[in-house]
C-alpha cells in the first residue's frame, strides 16, 4: 500500500487528502473517545492515527508481518531509516489552521503509542497471544479485504476484530471498493472485490449501527495497472449495546 501513502505518491490525494477531513471530523466531533484505540492495517501505516490520537490516552498499532512492525517501531522509536510521515502531520496541521506545530503532533502521536503488536484477521482474538482489553475505537484502514478471499471470510474476520472493540464503542473503517490487486513495486498481490453494498451487510451482520459513510470515486485516471480500485470507502460505525 506504500503505492497509495507515501509522500509523492500519485495516489495520495485520493488515498489520504481528499479523507482526511471527513475522518477528522469523526473525532473533531466529540463523540468517538475514550481510554484506548486501536488501529489495524495492512503494512507499516498508521497515519489515520494521527487525527484520532489526542482523543485518546493509549494507542495500540497492529500490523501483520515482523517487518512491518519493525518499520513502525522504527518511527516511534526515533530509529535511523524510519519512515518519513511528516507529510501526514503537515497535512493535519494545514487542515487545522497551525502548520507550524507538525512537529508536536507527530511527537504526541509517537508518545500515546504504548505497544506495537502482530494481528491475524483470522483468529478469534486477531492478536494472540496478546491479551488486551477491550478498545474504545477500532480502527481498519486497508485491512480486511487485504485478508481474505471471498465476502464470507470478510464478513468473519470482521467479527474477529470487532472482538477487540467494547459494546458501545466506534469503529472506523476505510477501504477500496471494486479492487482486484495492487503493486507494490514489482509484486502483485490480490485484493477482495467488495463493493459498498458488501461493507453494509458485513456491519450490519456484525452488530453496527452506521453513522457515517461516504464514498470518494476515483480521481486518478490512469495507473489501473498499479492499482484498479474503483473508489475509496469510508464508514464510522458503532457496535450495538445487547438488550
């Protein structure tokens, strides 16, 4: 996904500029927070974190390989040949009137991480052996489809995740709809073809009650042999409360 969400990237406005303001106004609300987030992704990202983090006091970043999980420790930890996010925390600051700040807002971020841990969707607990409890706020972005094969194991592993998040509490999910794969330099990787209708059914069956959801069509009109997504998703979600 480093395609869509690096600096420069061809991709970036519709991956991440053209969201940001919606997904910081889920949090500039008031509404969604707590003590505790937790934000899943496919790869070394966590840059959704930034808008949500002064919402909360603890973070905890998941990733599924070794090596993703050392290259976002790498950033959090002030290590040589990090990442460089400092576009996302600019793009923040612009956003909220206060460029000049874009350090600050990456040193808070950096001090409510408290664990960096490895998830697999597929498990009842996505993070065992780690034990945790429950999150106020879920984040998922590019996560579940990148997963799975079909829309019944994208329905199941978001009954996994949603294990991970309190009753009562918020979900925030983003993903690409009509995608078949993408590139990541010269590696194809396969991407679950789920459309709007899909995202509406898989939370309506998990317990969700949807608050939000918009959907960002493509503007990048060329590139479909890097990455053949029709549009972006984003859903704010609750989980129901049992009678």
């Amino acid at each position: 996904m480093d395609t869509f969400l690096v600096k420069d990237s061809a991709f970036i406005d519709d991956a991440f500029t053209r969201v940001l303001p919606v997904f910081n106004n889920i949090f500039k609300s008031g509404n969604v927070k707590g003590e505790m987030l937790i934000g899943l992704s496919y790869g070394p990202y966590f840059e959704w974190s930034f808008p949500a983090c002064e919402y909360f006091s603890d973070i905890i970043l998941g990733s599924s390989t070794d090596k993703c999980i050392a290259e976002i420790e790498k950033w959090w930890k002030n290590k040589p040949g990090a990442l460089d996010w400092s576009h996302v925390a600019k793009a923040l600051c612009d956003l909220q009137g206060n460029r000049e700040e874009w350090p600050e807002v990456e040193n808070r971020v950096k001090g409510k991480i408290t664990k960096v841990v490895k998830y697999d969707v597929s498990k009842c607990n996505p993070l065992f052996p780690t034990v945790l409890p429950q999150a106020d706020c879920l984040l998922l972005p590019h996560c579940l489809e990148i997963h799975v094969t079909d829309k019944e194991e994208f329905c199941r592993a978001l009954e996994n995740v949603s294990s991970l998040l309190k009753n009562g509490g918020h979900l925030v999910m983003i993903a690409c709809l009509k995608q078949t794969f993408f590139m990541t330099g010269s590696f194809k990787f396969p991407h679950l073809y789920i459309d709007e209708c899909s995202v509406r059914e898989a939370l309506g069956e998990n317990n969700y009650v949807i608050k939000e959801l918009q959907v960002f069509p493509r503007t990048v009109y060329h590139l479909y042999d890097v990455a053949d997504y029709e549009s972006f998703i984003l859903v704010h979600a609750q989980k129901e409360i049992p009678v």
